[in-house]
C-alpha cells in the first residue's frame, strides 16, 4: 500500500500524495486518481497521479474505492 507500484493503482482508487511543494514538510492530501501520469511499473518515490480536482504527483499511499 505504498503507491510505488503502477499495478497497485487505478483511475477512482482515494489515494494520499505530497505536493512538490510539501515535500520537505510531509503533508498529505487526499483524493481520488482521475488518470495514472507515471508509464513506467514501478517508481522508488511512488506513481505519478492526476486527482480528479486537478492536483498531481506522486502518490505516498492509498485506500479503498470511494
């Protein structure tokens, strides 16, 4: 449940990512995967996403469907 896996992650899973900008801090935001950014199976620092409110990058965890 780590987001490092682009197997693991799907267009409508709730997801929590770091902005680029919160990175040094830690903070998390949660939301819901609208289109999968990363093309490569697995990435050390997590999938590349895109939220359904416009948000993206790399994904620290996830959860269930909403």
């Amino acid at each position: 449940m780590n987001g490092q896996n682009r197997k693991d992650i799907k267009p409508g899973l709730r997801v929590n990512i770091t902005q680029k900008q919160d990175q040094r801090t830690g903070r998390l935001i949660s939301g819901v995967v609208k289109d999968i950014l990363t093309t490569s199976a697995f990435h050390s620092r997590g999938i590349q996403v895109r939220l359904r409110t416009g948000e993206g990058t790399r994904t620290r965890d996830y959860g269930d469907r909403p």
